[in-house]
C-alpha cells in the first residue's frame, strides 16, 4: 500500500522505519529477496565522479578596507578566480567564482579540486589581487577567515554518461583519462556508479526535484533544480552546499590529459512511496545502458555496453613493492590523477580514487588492479577492450550512501 513522506517521517521518529542503502537493497534482489513496500521505506544512493560543473563562491578578506577600488583579477594559489558580481568597492574583500576545472598559473598540476580539499583540510591558502590601477594586493587565508564559502554544482550527478574508446591508431589526450588514450581499441574510459546512483534509481524524478535535500561531498545541500543540458532522458542536478560543512574525503582533484578537473560526491534519499518508486528502485547494472563513444568524435555512440562494467571488479589497487625496478620516474608516481601514489611505492588510499591508471601505466605490475573489460561490435569485428580508467568512485559513493542511511536513522538528516 503507498505510503505518505508523513508516515516514513513518523515510523524514522519511531525508529520504525527500514532504511537501506541501494547497494543493500540491490544485493537483495540478486539474492533473489523478493521486496515489497513494506520491506522498505527509504534508500540511499551515491554517486562520485569527476563533475565538471562544479564552482565555489567564496567572500575573501584580502586586505584593509579602502586599500583597493575594485578587483580586477582574482588568484588563489595561483588559480583565477572571477570576481564579482558585487562590485566590492573599497570594502578590501572580494567575492569570487571558482570553477574546480580552472587551472593554477603557479603550482603545475594543481586546480580548482585540489584547492577545495586543501581548504577544507584547513590549509592556508595564497590570495592574490589586482586591483583595476593595477595595483597588487596579497593574502594568506584559510577557509574560517571566508564569512561564505559555498559550492553551486551547476551540472551535477547526471543519470547517464557516455564511455569512451580510441578506434584510431595512435593515441589521444583528453579530459576522460589521466594518460593519452591507446588506440586502436586498447583503451576504456567510464564514469557513472551505475545500479547505485541516484537518478538511475529515479529515472523520472517522483522524488527527486528542487528542494530535495541532500549530501554533498558530506555536508548537507539541496537541489536548486535540474542542472544545465538537462533534459528528461538525460537528467543532472544543479545544486548547492556549504564547502564549511564537507569533508575532504569526498571531494578533490583529478589530472586528466587537459589538466585538472574535479571530482565530488553526493548522495540522495529516495522516500519508497508507492509502487512505481520501488519498481523503478530494482534497477540493476545490466539495464543501464553506456554507450561507447569514439573519443575523437564524443557523441555518436559506436555500441552499447552496460553498468556491469562495476561487477566482478577490484575497487581499489593493491601493491607488490618487491619487484619494483625503481625507474626514473615512476609513471604511477607521475600519472596518479589524485596524487596518491607515493615516492616510496605506497598508495594513500585517503586520496586514491580507484581509476586504475597506475596499474595501468607501470611496466611491472606493481600496483596493480582488476578492471576488467568490455566486448563491443565495431567494424564488422567483436573487439574486446580492458577498462583503463575510471572516472567514478563507487567506493566513496557507497560510503557516502552509508553516511546518508545512517544519518536518516540517527535523525540528524531530516527528510
Ligand atoms: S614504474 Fe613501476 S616498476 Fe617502475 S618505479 Fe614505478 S612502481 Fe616501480
Ligand atoms: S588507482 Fe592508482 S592511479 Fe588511480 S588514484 Fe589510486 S593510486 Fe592513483
């Protein structure tokens, strides 16, 4: 029988209510559990990936009120920030945008993800002004010293993605992985957490919509609406949270072949109200559809592979340093998009993403991964291609799903 968000509210206050994350819930239905509405009033889902929408509005004291007139750059490690769009004349504070995809002009390799984690992981930063006379004006700041920080994801969480692959011969950078794609055929890209992620479970929005609360990156949000190029077959969110409230384990930068992207997370509740809510919630990895795209041309799918991609897999790397011939350099040291992967041949698994690249990259195998491959048809031949790298995390989207359930049961995340 359906149920109001009323009742699932008072059986949560009662400590009544079934909360399972969507991974448990999948599990069930592998196991061949059958689930009705009575077994479950509310699931979490998770997703997180590179998101390249993502900005962050700060408020920084840079220097005395009435030092300067008006910003006209904005630098913070050396990554441009925009300033305005309030004027902030004589104040000495500027407000700023800061996409997690802009690029730092002083540290190499370093971008707008790298600088929320700092942030967030208390670090001082380096802010740097020109005003409109052309006059300098610098800062050091940590995040306490901003009265706003606040992230605004303007094309979040999308419910399905495009794969990618290099027919060609020869290789070809791109944002999709951290090191050039090999061709013909010998690389795969993906992103999305397939079963698990939040719009696939709610492929038509009955729950999730403007308003909706959520996590992001840990901290609660909310859905401001749909997100840019949304549309119903191919839905995003827009969304927004307060960078003060998250945890650096769920947010940070991703070196791709274009320089430093961004990478998030987020989980939704999914309120089990009716019968075609839950019926929608059974969805599994090998419904979802992930077209295989020609990397060089992006959007014309070349075949049609599925979320399975997630199933029989290693989700993180793991290390036999005894064989290691000590090259210099050491390309997972080099090409490792989270800077996990340390000079002495250990993996901080805080900072590793599981893409793979590393076991991808080094001669001997020493880190090393199960990624498993895809089979597409392509020119008359069946092509068997291994997965090279992932651009989603599904072991810090299921974290954060597990971090939502458990909030919802402690009460501290309100429906
Ligand atoms: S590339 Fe591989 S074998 Fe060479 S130093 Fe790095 S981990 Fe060792
Ligand atoms: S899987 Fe390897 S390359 Fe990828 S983040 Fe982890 S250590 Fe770095």
């Amino acid at each position: 029988m359906a149920k109001t968000i009323e009742e699932i509210r008072e059986k949560l206050d009662s400590g009544d209510a079934i909360v399972l994350t969507a991974e448990e819930l999948k599990t069930k239905l592998r196991d061949g559990e059958e689930v009705t509405l009575d077994d479950v009033d509310v699931v979490t889902c998770g997703t997180s990936g590179v998101m390249s929408g993502t900005t962050a509005l700060f408020h920084i004291p840079v220097a005395q009120p009435g030092a300067f007139n008006k910003a006209k750059e904005v630098y913070i490690n050396g990554i441009p920030a925009y300033p305005g769009p309030c004027p902030n004349e004589l104040l000495g504070t500027v407000d700023v945008f800061l996409y997690g995809t802009n690029h730092s002009k002083s540290i190499d390799g370093y971008g707008g993800g790298f600088l929320l984690k700092d942030l967030i992981d208390g670090k001082e930063v380096d802010v740097k002004v020109i005003d409109i006379e052309d006059n300098e004006f610098t800062n050091k700041v940590t995040l306490d010293d901003m009265p706003t920080a606040r992230l605004i994801g303007t094309r979040m969480a999308f419910k399905n993605y495009n794969s990618f692959t290099n027919p060609q011969k020869g290789s070809q950078k791109s944002i999709f992985d951290a090191i050039p794609m090999e061709g013909p055929y010998n690389s795969f890209t993906f992103s999305g957490c397939g079963e698990i992620n939040p719009l696939a479970n709610d492929p038509n929005q009955e729950v999730i919509n403007e308003g909706t609360r959520v996590l992001v990156n840990g901290a609660e949000g909310t859905i401001i609406d749909n997100g840019t190029r949304s549309t119903p077959e191919k839905p995003n969110l827009l969304l927004t949270a307060n960078i003060k409230e998250m945890n650096s384990y769920y947010v940070g930068g991703f070196k791709t072949g274009m320089g430093p992207e961004i990478f998030d997370s987020i989980a939704i509740p999914i309120p089990v109200l009716n019968e075609d809510i839950l019926n929608n919630l059974k969805v599994t990895n090998k419904d979802i559809e992930l077209p295989v795209c020609d990397i060089h041309g992006r959007h014309l799918p070349i075949d049609t592979v599925d979320y399975t991609v997630w199933e029989n897999v290693d989700l993180r790397p793991t290390i036999e340093p005894d064989m290691c011939f000590n090259c210099i350099p050491c390309l997972p040291e080099l090409y490792c998009p989270t800077n996990a992967y340390g000079k002495d041949k250990t993996i901080d698994m805080d900072l590793c993403f599981g893409c793979g690249n590393c076991s991808m990259v080094c001669p001997r195998g020493i880190p090393s991964i199960n990624m498993g491959t895809i089979s597409i048809e392509s020119e008359g031949k069946t092509r068997k291609i291994p997965v090279t790298c992932r651009q989603s995390d599904k072991k810090r989207a299921l974290k954060i799903a597990q971090e939502l359930k458990e909030a919802i049961i402690d009460g501290t995340f309100k429906l």
